[in-house]
C-alpha cells in the first residue's frame, strides 16, 4: 500500500488535563480517533502502570498513534504519525473532548517527501548502503 501523499507526524503534549488514568475512556479515544481518520485498526493495547498512568498504542495500516499519561502531573503525550491525506489535526476536538486540557502544545514534523514515482524519502537520510541488495 503506497500514498501519494508523505506521512504526516504530530508530537502533542496536553497539559493540564483530566481523564488520564482511565483505561476505557483512553480505548473510546482512540477508537474515535481511528473513526475520523477513516483507518482500519490493526491493533490497539492500553496498558495501566500502579499506582496510576497509561500507556497506550493504536496501530493503523502505516499509521499509528501512541499515548503516554502522567495524571500525578496532569500530563499526557500522543504520538500521532498518519499516511496518506488524512489531516492528524482532526484529533484536536478529540482531545479536548475527552481530556479537557488547560493547554496543548503541537509540533509537526517533516517525514517524508513524495519524490513523484511512489516512493517516499526523507532528504538527508535516505541514502543507499554499501551492503544493500539491489531489488
């Protein structure tokens, strides 16, 4: 399965928020999450740490979203990396549906780049080893 588009990566921080330590809601988000992107989940696992805190991980076909909650410290981060055209920003109302943040912080980053024949490369890091099998 090749996108034409190139991945898209979004680091979020919530700060400030409720609802972290709650298995079920955290399982509700994400499959909402995989709602709006229109994806297929392949795999989803929320696992509780004791006293408190989650850590969960949806996996998408080449895609995938991964949350890590500190309720001590009224902290989450997610960890969203999307194929093809859907926008990850869909899952801002998302977020602040099921965590009610006081902020949130987004940084997006540069994954990929469409080279125009299918194949997605990165500049500056893709580049051919010496042991590398000619396919």
């Amino acid at each position: 399965m090749v996108s034409e588009a190139p991945p898209r990566h979004l680091i979020i921080e919530i700060i400030e928020s409720q609802n972290l330590n709650n298995v079920e809601l955290m399982e509700n988000f994400l499959s909402e999450l995989a709602a709006a992107y229109q994806g297929e989940i392949l795999g989803l696992k929320v696992h509780r740490f004791q006293p408190y805190g989650l850590s969960a991980l949806m996996i998408m076909p080449e895609s995938h979203v991964a949350v890590h909650t500190w309720p001590e410290y009224r902290y989450a981060s997610i960890d969203i990396f999307l194929q093809g055209t859907t926008d990850p920003a869909q899952s801002e109302p998302l977020i602040e549906r099921y965590f009610q943040p006081g902020e949130v912080k987004v940084i997006e980053l540069e994954r990929g780049v469409n080279k125009g024949d299918g194949t997605l490369v990165h500049p500056g890091i893709h580049r051919k080893l010496s042991n590398e099998s000619q396919d």
